[in-house]
C-alpha cells in the first residue's frame, strides 16, 4: 500500500514545526527573563545590603566621636566616647550648669551585613519553652512577654550590649542632676510610635504618672520599684524632667529603663480592660505586633495565649530599620519536641536544657558546625530558686516557713551540688544570693549555705520541729505535722526531676511534700494572690546595673508586687536610710 504525501501535508507539518518554535522560544525568553529578574532581585538584595552597610558606617562614625557636652557658659567635650554629634549650641531646652550628653539614633551593636549569607527580608522564629499569658506593657511578669516587648516598644535610653554602657534610645541628650534629685532628658524629633504619630514629653509622662502610679491598672510589679519618683514634668514638647525625693543609684534605671507607651492609644481603653487585655502591645520600636486592636470595640482581635506571636517589621521606624520582615515567637513546652522541630527547621532559636546543650556537643560536632551552640556566663544569666511563703497563703493559712531556722534548714536538706550533676548535668553553679557571681555586685567572700542534714535537723529542732510520736514524722508543739505543697511548672524533664529531687530530699528529713505542677500561663495568678506554699521559680536581672529590690524589698509585697515570698526586713530611717542610699552618678 502506497503512502501519498501532498502539499497539504507539508504545510501541516510546517505549521507544526512552527508552534514547537515559537513554543521553545518563549521557552527561552521565559527562562531568560527569570534569570534577568534574579539578576536584578539579587543586584538589589546587593544595594540594600550596600546601603545598610553604609548608614551604619556613617554612624558609627558618629558614634567613635567624644560625647559633645554643654555646660553653663559654652559648650566642651567631655571625657569619654559617647555618641557625639559634633559641636552643637544649647537650644534652650537645658538647664544652665550641668553637663548635657547627646546622643545618635539606636542602630546595631553589630552590623549583620557583614555576617555571611545576608539578605533582607525573611523570617526569625524562637521557640519559648512556656506559654506568656500576657503581651501588655507593665502588665506582663514573665521572660516571654519581655523578649517580645522589648521589640516593640522602646525606652529613653537602653544599655550598649558590648560596653554596658547607658546610651540613649529615645532619648538624643539627657542632663543628670550632679546631686541626683533631677534628670531632664529630650526626646529625638524623628522618635515616632509605629501609627506615625511623633513620641512626646506628654506620651513620656503619661507612661509613669498616669499608667504605671494608676492604681486602677495592674501594674504592680513597676509601680513598685517608683516609690522615689516625685513628678515628671513636661518642659516643652520634646523635654521631659524626673524629679526625685532622694538621691538614689537606681533613680537613672527609673528614669531610662521603661518602655514609653503611647497616649493616644492605650487611654482610649478603660484601666479594666487593659488588665484584662492579653495582646494591647503597641510603641516606636522596629517591630510592631500583626494583630493589633484599634480600640475598644475590636478587642477581640488581639493576640491570645495559644496562637504564635506575630511580629511584623515596622516600616515606618525611625532609626534603623531591622533586616527582617518578620519575628515569630512560639510555645512548644515539651523539651524534645523543642529539639525535634529545631532539627526540622520549624524554629531558629530554641534554649535547650543543659542535658541536650551537652549531648549535642559531644555526640553531634556537625551539627554543632552548622548551628550556634552558646555556652555563655554573662552579668545577665538568673538563677533558679525556691520562694519559701513567709506571710500568710492567700491571706488566710499560714506556713512553717515564717521561722529563719526553718527557711535555712530547708536549704541545708538540699544537696545543690547534687542536683547541678545529676539534673542539670555539671552546667552551672550553687547560689550565694541574688547576684550572679559573675557581677562585680557578687561579695566573693560570700559562700552558700552548706548541705548539712545534722545542721539543718537541729534548726528544725530549736524551732520546735521534731518527731514526737516516733512515726518518722516530724511535728510541732500542737502536733501538727510538717507537710507543704510545692509548686512547679509543668513541661519540663528538668522541673519534674527537680520536684522529685526536692520530695525525696525533704521526705528524708520527716517533712510531708505534696507536688502541685501549674502550667506557666497561671503563675502569674499564683504569684498575685500568693497561693503558694513553696514554689519554684527563676529571675534575671532586665539590666547590668539591676536593683534585687523589685522582688526582696518590702514595697513589693503588695499584691501583684514581685516580693511575692513577702520576705521582710526592718527598714532604716533617718540618717541610716540616707548613708544605705548613696548617690552613684553613672557612667554613660
């Protein structure tokens, strides 16, 4: 059978030819133009990175100048290197006589354009190990809230994480009173909260006289470290001035350490709902949270215990915008679940207990190649301990623990050095106090109470503990048993081991132990109402020069306050109180 092939076929075949052409020339051209728009996405990615650099070279140019003071008679330089910007004139906003410290705008203590593999954009996501049960300014008690508040809102000045030294943040100059009754600080004229609207001496005192002082708003825990504070006065739009009742150290961390909230947003809401507010977080920092309530009647928009906190970038910060899009911030509280998802690139950061820090490091060294493992003492680490209830448990029942002999024979039945080797595998040390040993505040000659179970026996005894009926048990005069409940945080290898550790310890001594494991989103309801006989908890210190007075001193022993234990010691008065607060003018 013949097989014909006509003019018709040719041209089909042609035209055949042609659509598979013109296909695999657009092929071509498409692929040619995706190459062409990740030439150019990467040519701009070089740009922003280019510029970054450049602006942060520019200032910190600025920054390596002497600090620029202004004195009563003319300007001079002052000692030291601050963030000078070169001569400048007092502009009428300072008082005469006291030297007056300018400052740039914040940027990076370290440029990540120059660490490898940078780019613009992207997102960082820290896994906490427990749950914050609020994101509110002054509000919130916890690590977790405070990693996140501190992204979002800023102070008027914050401490440079290399030297340690105060610099501004808000804050482009400031003058300390020699004698320390007065600091008057002046805002940056580019300082503007994340809706635009500009950062005031008004914003500045509402913050303190009308949201922490209020005492319709749950801010205890503040209010508490403030009772030196006497007035802040607005002296012009951009100059706000502290005066104070005494001259104390901590007067400078009162006046630069607090996050400045805006007025125009958070009175829009009644004290009540603030309290009861779990995400009403908004400030001038470079991020701002994603859902954001604007007013009263969408507060069921905000951010809940459960959901991942969302962090968007705020495009309209006003100093140095961070490279990131994005922060993510999420609870998994289970410590291998941790590890597992940081391995399945489901998290950047997480903090692994001291066993996992360990293993990885001695059984996984490319893993170790490819991630951050920090083993880092620094003046910021905290500590963990046991808050023993001195006062009366919710107000109504009382504990064993009001007795000194009885809190330190509690120690001495603790076999710290134990619980650091077999729980804590060797990572850290025993406490002598609340300040970490590496702080030049640490007495050196200060060594922690001995574990001693004959000792501590015999404080027991003279404080009218002992076994009375031969049953193992120890008892008081009217026969009451020793027994108390220890509550710890649920979702941790480490605090069960630990609540074993402390109900065995105790139960070898003849004192009845009955654990209570909270989820962390109720502590801070366990702490204000002071439903607790013994608890454990942990505390670090917000700042290097951070005063233990916010959780020891007796002020705080108010409801909500962070002297939760309500420890308490007789106060000095007169010329005694005056020569235990002396005036130490900080280096800035």
């Amino acid at each position: 059978m013949n097989n014909r092939f006509g003019i018709k076929d040719f041209f089909q075949i042609v035209l055949l030819l042609a659509v598979l052409v013109t296909v695999w020339l657009s092929m071509v051209q498409k692929t040619r133009l995706e190459l062409d728009v990740k030439t150019a996405i990467g040519k701009l990615d070089e740009l922003e990175k280019q510029a970054a650099q450049l602006q942060r070279k520019v200032e910190q140019g600025f920054a390596e100048r002497p600090t620029v003071v202004v004195q009563q008679g003319g300007v001079g330089a002052g000692a030291g290197t601050g963030s000078g910007t070169g001569t400048v004139a007092n502009d009428g906003w300072a008082r005469p006589g006291a030297k007056v410290e300018r400052w740039m705008p914040p940027h990076s203590s370290t440029d990540p354009a120059t660490q490898a593999g940078y780019s613009i954009g992207g997102e960082f996501t820290e896994i906490f190990e427990a749950q914050p049960a609020k994101l509110v300014p002054y509000i919130s008690s916890d690590v977790y809230g405070t990693r996140v508040i501190d992204r979002v809102c800023e102070s008027l000045g914050s401490f440079n994480p290399k030297t340690l030294k105060l610099e501004g943040q808000l804050a482009e100059a400031w003058q300390v009173d020699p004698d320390g009754l007065w600091i008057r600080a002046r805002i940056n004229p580019k300082a503007r909260f994340s809706d635009g609207q500009p950062v005031t001496a008004e914003d500045v005192r509402w913050t303190y006289m009308d949201y922490i002082l209020n005492p319709l708003i749950e801010a205890e825990r503040a209010r508490s470290t403030m009772d030196n504070l006497k007035e802040v006065k607005v002296i012009d739009e951009q100059t706000v001035e502290f005066v104070f009742k005494d001259a104390l150290f901590t007067n400078v961390l009162t006046a630069f350490g607090n996050p400045i909230l805006p007025k125009h947003y958070f009175a829009k809401f009644e004290p009540s709902q603030i309290n009861q507010a779990t995400g009403l977080i908004m400030g001038s920092g470079p991020f701002r949270i994603a859902n954001l309530p604007q007013g009263p009647d969408n507060l069921d928009v905000q951010w809940t215990p459960g959901q991942d906190v969302e962090l968007e970038r705020n495009e309209s910060y006003w100093a140095e915008k961070p490279a990131l899009d994005k922060l993510r911030f999420r609870t998994i509280k289970d410590e291998l679940a941790r590890l597992v998802a940081f391995r399945n690139d489901e998290g950047s950061m997480i903090l692994p207990t001291s066993v996992q820090f360990n293993k990885v490091l001695k059984d996984e060294p490319d893993f170790v190649k490819t991630n951050y493992a920090l083993k880092w003492v620094n003046m910021r680490c905290g500590y963990g301990f046991i808050g023993w209830q001195v006062g009366l448990r919710t107000g109504k029942t009382a504990t064993p623990f009001s007795d000194k002999r009885v809190r330190r024979a509690m120690t001495m039945l603790l076999d710290r050095e134990r619980m650091l080797r077999d729980i804590y595998d060797g990572i850290g040390v025993v406490a002598k106090g609340p300040m970490n040993p590496e702080s030049p505040a640490s007495d050196p000659a200060l060594k922690p109470l001995p574990f001693d179970p004959e000792q501590a026996k015999t404080l027991l005894t003279e404080a009218g503990w002992k076994d009375r009926d031969g049953d193992g048990i120890v008892e008081n005069e009217n026969g009451d048993k020793f027994q108390f409940e220890y509550t710890y945080p649920t979702g941790g290898e480490i605090s069960e081991r630990v609540a074993r550790f402390v109900k065995d310890s105790f139960q070898r001594a003849g004192i009845i132990v009955t654990t209570r494991p909270v989820d962390w989103s109720r502590y801070q309801e366990l702490l204000k109402l002071r439903d607790f006989d013994a608890i454990w908890m942990g505390w670090g210190a917000n700042a290097p020069e951070s005063d233990p007075r916010q959780i020891w001193h007796s002020e705080s022993m108010r409801e909500g306050g962070d002297n939760f234990v309500r420890g308490r010691i007789p106060r000095p008065t007169g010329s005694s109180r005056r020569a235990a607060a002396r005036w130490t003018r900080p280096s800035a």
